[in-house]
C-alpha cells in the first residue's frame, strides 16, 4: 500500500505574545485524505494557530512547509466583509488562483478595447490557458450554485443585512468555491442551523478533502473528523480516531498525568520539609539532593491539574407573571418573522427557539429585551423579571482594560445566597481565570475568552431570567 501523501508539515513552530507563549517546538504533520481538528482550550492558540499556518500571521520560530502546487482554502472564525458590498461581490473578494486568472484576463481585454500597450511578453493565449487551468471560465455560476446549496438566493442583497449564520455561509462558499486540497476552518457550524450543519458534515466527509478545523461542536467533530491533535500545556497529542475515541484516550492520560503529579507533590513537600530543616546538611552533604530539589520545584510549577466550571448563584426572587408576547408581528419587506404571535411563559419553564438562518431567532431575542420594536403586538414583562442578555454579537469590551476591572465595573462581591459571598476575583476563577491572567488586558485573550468573560458578567448580576443568543459558540 502506498504511503499518503503529504501536504503539510510544521517543524518547531512557536508563538507568543509578550511574555505569554502561546505554543512552542510544534511539529506535526497532514497528509491526504485526514479530516483533522484541533483541541485546545480558551487562549491557548489555536485561532492563532490556524492564522499562521494560512499565512495570515508570522510565527516567532519554526516552518510551514506545504506541498508544491496545493491549493488551501481559509475560513475564519468572524468572517467580515465590506458595508455595501452585495453577496455576489463579497464572492469576488478572495485572493485566490481563480480570481488572480480572472483579473489578468479582465486587464488585458480592457486594454485591447482601449488600445493600450500589453505587458511585454504576455499574450493572449497565455491568459487564456491560465483561465483553463484554474477553471475560472465559469466562475460566477459555480458561485451562485454553491450559494444556492447554502440556502443564499439574494445574491444582490448587502452583506450587512444578513444574520450571522448567512455570513458564516457566504464565508463558506468563498472557501468551498475553489474546491481546495485542503480546506481550514475555524468554527465552522458557528451561527450555522441545523440544516446546514448536516449538509457540511455530509460534504466534508463525501468529497474526500483534507481537512485541518478548530470546532467546539462535539457531535460535528464525532461524525467529521478521523485525528484528533490535542494542545495541551503546550505539548501536541495525536489521537488517531474521531471524537468518542479522543475522549477516552484523554482521560487515560490526564489520569496518569494526574497520578504522577501528585507522586510529584507529595515528593516536593517532602523535600521542602528536609530543606527548611537540615541547614547543615545542605551546606556540606546532600548537594544532589539540593539539585534535585530544585530540579522538582520548577517540574510542579509548571503543571497543573483539570479545572472545570463550577457555578452556583444566588437568583433574584420571580414572581408568576413572567413574559407574555400578546400578538406580536415583525416583518422586513416582503420576509415575515412573525405575524399574529402569542406566548405566555411560565415560571421556572425553558425555552429554546430553533429555526434555520434568517428567519428572525435573534431578531425575536432583540425585541423581547426592547432593543428592536415589532411592528404590531407587544411584551408583557412580569415586575420582578431580572433579565441578563447574552447576545450573539458579544459585549463590546474596552480593549484597553484588565479582565479584573471589566468584572469589578459590574460588581465588586456576588451573592451566593445563604449569606455567602465572592469578591470579583474569586468569582472570576469560576470561570478558569486565574489570578495572573485576571490582570491581561482584554485584547490579549482569545475568541473563547472573550466569551467566558462576557458569560461572567452577565451572570453575575443575580438574573432570575436568562435570554441566551448562540450561549456556546466559541466556547471550549
């Protein structure tokens, strides 16, 4: 059996910000035919990871090596494009061998009608044979059919009137429309619906790309990918399965991890009491054991046991009346959210609200916290209602100020109930801050981060009502 071919190899690759080193000597490699995420947790680098080997960022040490001719496409995790651009044009914004083909070929009709002089030594025929071979020939209608598998039919429509999931699926044909060798996504089911989600899984696993993802979507990830690569403490782990076999082989690791670190604790404890204890010793006897001594206390600095969320709050006393929507309507044009819509809520009930991309979830969401008004109807809200709002757009941040004063601003102690309470910093480490990074200034931390921080604030101010809009995306 022939061996797979490479695609990929990363040698030494190291990153860091300042004095925070997000990874260093990472050496892996892809070949074809492997459908590969990456798992990491919240500000380890993976986003960043991704970045560099798309060329997007530099790394600080290391190399990036890919297969001579391979064509690699790019999704990221916030895709953005220009206000007033349509759909189509947006298609048209990728820098890639198609479009480059397209633009010689556009260049050199617009100066043949012009009379303008050619480059020295191009000719016609070149162009065209360039056209040929990335297929550019037909390119706009491949745009719209792949549009059209991805539920986008308004081709004109202005990018900043679609929802998030619309943008995440324009984003997607960009990446899908040049039928790469490999294809890098990062959160790539993020604001997408159900629907889609099953069609990408089913196009990524049929059409045999190659495939490097970051995604916090465990079902997806089971049934896409078949290698798993764990950042971890900043050691890579491969596991050569997909998702339900990752789990069990990480847990048979972090168990023997965690044996050993506490064999190791126990030990250093040991060792410090003999330290404090035999001065003379240490001064004539045991340098070996000093050595070792030492040699132990940076091993346990530098590791650390699982943490998990662990949260129980205090909420604000609910009375009956919760929410009652009375015969709201909302439309946009000739596209209907709602028409005639009735609800009334009950205490203590939890409801999720499904429906594919654009049909107005967040829209709905917008209206009931009286941030957008509907057309026809109202919100009748309960007077001892406590809303906290987690939006899908996220909380705008000062970029300028420290994760511990973003928290303090909202409250400086919490209530756990039972007379209990936390000061912003403990509360914080609930949410796997620890008190060095409680001091990095937001522009420092990830995606995921930021979320786990917007997550705490809402949370903290003792809600007895929570409206949740994509609650786990980008979240580990």
């Amino acid at each position: 059996m022939a061996n797979p071919i490479s695609y990929l190899q990363v040698e030494n690759l190291g990153k860091a910000f300042g004095d925070l080193v997000l990874f260093e000597n990472l050496s892996f490699g892809l070949s074809e035919g492997q459908r590969v995420a990456l798992i990491a947790k919240n500000g380890t680098g993976k986003t960043t990871l991704l970045n560099v080997l798309a060329g997007r960022e530099d790394a600080d040490s290391g190399t990036v090596v890919y297969r001579r001719g391979l064509r690699v496409s790019y999704l990221e995790q916030d895709p953005r494009f220009p206000i007033g651009m349509s759909v189509l044009e947006a298609c048209f914004l990728s820098d890639n061998d198609i479009l480059r083909a397209l633009s010689r070929y556009e260049a050199w009709m617009l100066r043949e009608a012009t009379g303008k002089t050619q480059p020295e030594g191009e000719t016609l025929e070149e162009v065209m044979h360039l056209m040929d071979y990335h297929k550019a020939w037909d390119y706009e209608v491949r745009v719209r059919q792949i549009l059209t598998k991805l539920s986008i039919t308004q081709v004109d429509q202005p990018v900043e009137q679609l929802s998030g999931g619309q943008l995440k699926r324009v984003a997607l044909a960009n990446a899908l429309i040049t039928e790469p060798d490999l294809l890098i996504l990062d959160e790539p089911t993020n604001h997408l619906d159900l629907d889609m989600v099953e069609w990408l899984e089913q196009y990524l696993t049929r059409s045999g790309i190659t495939l490097l993802m970051v995604t916090h979507d465990r079902y997806f990830l089971d049934r896409v990918c078949n290698v798993i690569l764990e950042l971890d403490q900043g050691q890579l782990f491969t596991y050569a399965g997909n998702y339900a076999y990752y789990l069990e082989k990480h847990q048979e690791r972090l168990d023997v991890f965690n044996a050993e670190l506490d064999r190791a604790n126990n030990l250093f404890r040991k060792e410090l009491d003999w330290m404090r204890r035999m001065p003379q010793a240490r001064a004539t006897k045991a340098k070996s054991r000093i050595d070792a001594f030492y040699d132990l206390e940076d091993k346990v600095a530098g590791k650390r046991k699982e943490e998990q969320v662990r949260l129980n709050v205090k909420a604000a006393y609910l009375g009956s009346k919760i929410v009652e929507a009375t015969y709201v309507s909302k439309a946009y044009g000739d596209l209907v959210l709602l028409d005639q819509f009735y609800y009334n809520m009950a205490r203590y009930e939890k409801v999720g609200i499904v429906g594919r991309n654009g049909t107005g979830k967040s829209t709905f969401l917008r209206m009931l916290m009286g941030e957008e008004q509907p057309d026809s109807g109202r919100f009748d809200i309960g007077e001892t209602v406590s809303f906290a709002y987690y939006s899908q757009a996220g909380l705008a941040f000062n970029e300028q100020m420290k994760v511990i004063d973003v928290v303090r601003d909202v409250a400086e102690e919490i209530s756990l109930g039972d007379g209990k309470k936390l000061s912003a910093s403990q509360f914080l480490q609930h949410f796997l801050f620890t008190p060095e990074t409680q001091h990095n200034y937001v522009h420092k931390l990830s995606g995921g981060e930021k979320r786990r921080l917007y997550l705490c604030t809402v949370l903290m101010r003792n809600p007895n009502f929570l409206v949740l809009d994509e609650p786990t995306n980008d979240l580990d």
